[in-house]
C-alpha cells in the first residue's frame, strides 16, 4: 500500500506541524484543515488516502466520529493521541483501516532515535507502510494492543507526571523560595526538580487530559498514594527494618537495570557538573562584557553584534531568553536579539520575552543573510541523508530544500554554529548542514552551494535591547507595542484597530501570540511607522489603555 495524500486533521497544531513537515520530506503531499483553513474536517477524510487526527485528547473521540462515516475500505484513518482505547474503538466503526500512533516525544525533538507506539485494526498493507516509514527514519517502533499501551501510559505517563506535579506542589507549601533550593542542590536532586520545571512549562491542559482520560488512572495513583503513605508511616515510625525492606523489594524490582540507571545517572550528574562548572566561569567573564547576544561565535547574531559594536566586549548567551534574563536584571548593560527576518517572519521566542521581561527596544537594524549548503567533504544532493541548521535557517531556504532535498531529515540545533558543531561530530554519512560560509570555512568545511536562501534579499533585523521604560531616540520614526485583552469578548480587536484607523496610523505588522507564561492568553503585537511622542500616538494609546488589561510599549526607535 503507497498512499499518495496524507491529510491532517489539526494540521496547523504543534504535533499536527510537526508531522505535516515529516510526511513533506518524505515526499507525500500534505493537505490539512484547522480552524481558520479552507479546508474543513470532512474534506479531508474524503480527498486523502491516509487521514491523521492531530487534536486534543478530549475532542478525539468527537472528530473521529464526525469523519469515520466518510471514510471508505481503500482509506486509512489515524490518530496520535496518548490514550489509544477510546480513539481505536471509534476509528474501528469507520470502513477504512485503522492505526493508532503515539509519539513518545514532543514536537521540539527530531524523530530519528525516538520511540513511537504502533496499535491496528485490520490495516492490512498500510501497516507495512507505516511501519517501514517510520523504519527509514530512525524511528523505534513498538506495536502492541491499546489496552496494553494504556495500561502502560498509565506508569509512564499518568504516575510520573503526578509525582513530578506533587513534589512541585509540596515545595509550594513549603513558602521556602525556589532559589534557596536550588542554591543548595546536588546534581542528581537538580535533575529531579529540572524534570517538574519541564512539565509546569508546557500546557496544563495537555496535562490535565493525560491524567483525567486514561481509565486506569484512578487505580494507579491510588497504589501510588498508598506506596507513599506506607513509606510515610515507616518513616514516622522511624522503623529501619520496615524502610529497608521496603527498599530491598522496589530494589528487586528494578533488577540489573539498577546498573543501567546507574551509570545512566551518573553521566547525566556530570554533565550538570560541567556546565555549573562553566557557568561559574561564565559569571566572572560577564563581568568583563557590555553586550550579549545568542552565542555560539560564528552566528550571524554574532555578525549582527561585531556590525553593531566592533569594539564590544561580547557575552555569547546560550538562548535568547538568556539574554534576556540578564539585561532585565542589570547583570549586563544591553543585548542584541533577532526580531524578524524577511522570509520567516518573527522570532517568537523575542516577542515573548519583550513582553514579559523588563526591556524595551532601543534601535533595530539589519543584516543581510546568505546561507549556504556545507558538508565535510563533497557531497551530491542524492548523497545527502540529513541536514542541521537553526530552525530559523531551515525556514529560510524551505523552497531549496523541498526541491533538492526533500527526502533529506531536517535536524533542528540551538544555532547555525551548533549544526556546524553537530556536523563535525556526526559519524553518519550523508550529512550536511545549514549555515554561513565565512562560519564553514573558518571550521574546515566543504561549501557544497552558497546563495541557497530563497529570498536573495534575506535580512534579518536584530533589537538592541536596554532594561527599564522605554527612552525614546529624537530620530525615532517607528513604534511596536504589545496588549492582551483580560476578559475574551467579541469585537475587541476590531475596536483597537478602529481606534488606530480614525487617527490615520498606517500598522506595518500584527501579530498574535499565545502568552506562554499565561496559558489560554493571547498577546497582540502591533508596529505602526510614527514616534511614540506624536500627538495622534499619544491619543490612541490613552485610548488603547482603557480596552485592555495590558499596554506595553516595547520601544519608539529609528528605522534603517
């Protein structure tokens, strides 16, 4: 069985994007319906071969029914929700064949080297498909039935973010700050409290449909609970007969991968040793820096600062929120981020940090950027099996890479140096990666073409960022604002847009944003070319101030 269409039902999600650009690299065409799109649900399940729900757990169940009558022998239908039960026994009432995937990852991590489980129902031929796709890309699959996968979820899913939720909770009630645990964390403790810092990251509703949809959950957080109280009273009773065999029994459980674990540990707590080792060092030469931008050397963020400031003493920030962090709190005097690039729009992780931190925009200005294709040796484009960049580069010569390398895995790094690096030390053959050419020649590398960006006028304009309110330059010509609304009412944003149009203000960018600090918030961000002192902007903003529970100005700064 070769399918020819895969669509995605919830194609413009994370998951749904995510494996959109996977079925695209392996040459299938890709059609998707999400809210807003022209596309809707039931033309999807009648137009592709293979129909994949990318959705939230708790409407799976209603899409799938709403399709599964549509969907005929010759088709395939899908899901990629964590719990497999519900979504196999609705799929299972279509005519087509059913197979349910869950990724065992999230849509920030390439797909070679994960895992993913694989349950069917009468697949037939798309089984063998799938499973070799997934094959071809490095992919571990493990098949088994649904009721075995949520079981199984049940442990690794349910219980673990339930223990990870519980201890975060119970250093809440402590009213002990955050920072003074962390002052005196070991490696190892670190890593447990990184793991609950890592789910209170991401969305509470993702979590709160993991522990509320899987039907033995109840039974394993009620053996867990019981597991807890039993370790409590042992304690209680300060009884080191009862504690140790409670100890020696999981301890016979975890069997030989107790060496496995351990070793495992072990490398993971050196890790955090050195990089707290390089922190401490990195702290004094702070000290020793007036500007900070992303790191490593060789980036064009790095261009970008060297253009701006040739003699600044720089600070190469591992993120972007890093540099942040340290202009908002006066450990360095200003910071040089990218704000928007030509070809692939706003960088998402600066709008969400202008927003939140205590900064504001001083001056923005351009950089050209060139990319090229670059490998160790000469390579033909058959030859070439995965390419690394910094996600922003791969979106800048998409149209290159759909047309020469569309087979090719795209790997995501931290940085245009950070691929160079990884290609460097990758023992795959067939690898090539995304970046500049004055960065590859100065590491050795092979230029296999230069001039690969799909816009030849590919710029990407960068903020120099300063703490506090905004200071507003005499030759300041543009202003960016941010806003979100408190209460979600209809109508709100054709009201702020109709403040700004009866005071003639021509807007060159709005744009929206989940505020990841605030799930279920969005954020607006506004550009409009006049002075944050012009009379009209100053009467819009008085305006604008009454409608929202939030007005930020991120700066009034000189256009180049």
């Amino acid at each position: 069985m070769q399918p020819k269409v895969i669509g995605i039902i919830g194609g413009k999600g994370n998951m749904g994007k995510y494996f959109a650009d996977f079925f695209e690299r392996n040459g299938y065409k890709v059609i998707v319906s999400d809210r807003g799109t022209k596309l809707k649900n039931k033309d999807i399940a009648k137009k592709a071969d293979v129909v994949l729900v990318s959705v939230p757990i708790n409407v799976t169940e209603k899409v799938i029914q709403e399709i599964a009558p549509l969907m005929t022998r010759k088709q395939c239908l899908m899901d990629l929700t964590s719990i497999k039960g519900p979504a196999m026994d609705a799929m299972k009432k279509s005519k087509a064949h059913v197979i349910g995937l869950h990724p065992i990852f999230g849509p920030t991590n390439p797909i070679e080297g994960q895992t993913l489980v694989l349950c069917s129902a009468r697949a037939g031929g798309y089984k063998k498909w799938m499973r070799k796709l997934l094959k071809d890309n490095k992919v571990h699959v493990r098949e088994m039935s649904a009721k075995k996968h949520d079981e199984l979820m049940a442990y690794v899913q349910v219980l673990a973010h339930f223990a990870n939720v519980s201890l975060a909770d119970a250093l809440r009630k402590s009213k002990i700050s955050l920072d003074d645990f962390l002052a005196v964390q070991s490696p190892i403790y670190r890593f447990e409290i990184l793991m609950a810092g890592r789910i209170l990251a991401q969305d509470p509703a993702l979590y709160a449909n993991i522990q509320m949809s899987n039907p033995r959950a109840k039974k394993v957080l009620h053996d867990f609970i019981d597991s807890a109280k039993d370790l409590a009273g042992t304690v209680e009773e300060k009884s080191l007969q009862r504690f140790e065999k409670f100890f020696k029994d999981a301890s016979s459980y975890f069997g030989r991968f107790k060496k496995v674990a351990l070793q495992e540990s072990t490398g993971l707590i050196d890790f955090i040793h050195a990089r707290n080792t390089r922190e401490d060092e990195e702290v004094q030469n702070l000290k020793k820096c007036n500007i900070a931008v992303l790191g490593p050397k060789n980036t064009y963020s790095d261009m970008a600062v060297k253009n701006y400031k040739p003699e600044g003493t720089v600070y190469y920030a591992s993120t972007i929120a890093e540099v942040f962090e340290l202009v908002a709190k006066g450990k360095i005097k200003e910071g040089l981020v990218p704000l928007e690039n030509t070809t692939s729009g706003s960088v998402r992780e600066t709008l969400d940090e202008l927003y939140e931190k205590n900064v504001y925009i001083e001056r923005v200005m351009p950089q050209s950027i060139s990319l090229a294709l670059v490998a160790k040796e000469d390579l033909g484009m058959k030859d070439i099996k995965r390419v690394y960049s910094h996600a922003q580069p791969l979106m800048q010569v998409r149209n290159y890479l759909k047309k020469n390398l569309s087979k090719a895995i795209k790997v995501t790094t931290n940085s245009t140096a950070a691929a160079l690096d990884k290609l460097m030390r990758t023992k795959h053959l067939g690898a090539a990666a995304v970046a500049s050419v004055q960065a590859a020649k100065k590491r050795g590398f092979k230029v296999l073409q230069a001039g690969i960006e799909d816009d030849k006028k590919n710029t990407t304009h960068f903020a120099v960022i300063k703490k506090g309110k905004p200071k507003f330059e005499k030759d300041a010509k543009k202003t960016s604002i941010a806003l979100h609304f408190g209460e979600d009412k209809p109508g709100q944003l054709i009201s702020i847009l109709q403040e700004l149009s009866d005071r003639d203000i021509n807007l060159t960018k709005i744009e929206s944003r989940p505020n990841p600090y605030r799930p279920g918030e969005y954020v607006i961000y506004l550009d409009f070319v006049l002075p944050v002192t012009d009379k009209k902007v100053q009467a819009v903003l008085k305006a604008i101030k009454k409608k929202v529970a939030k007005l930020k100005i991120l700066g009034s700064y000189p256009v180049k």
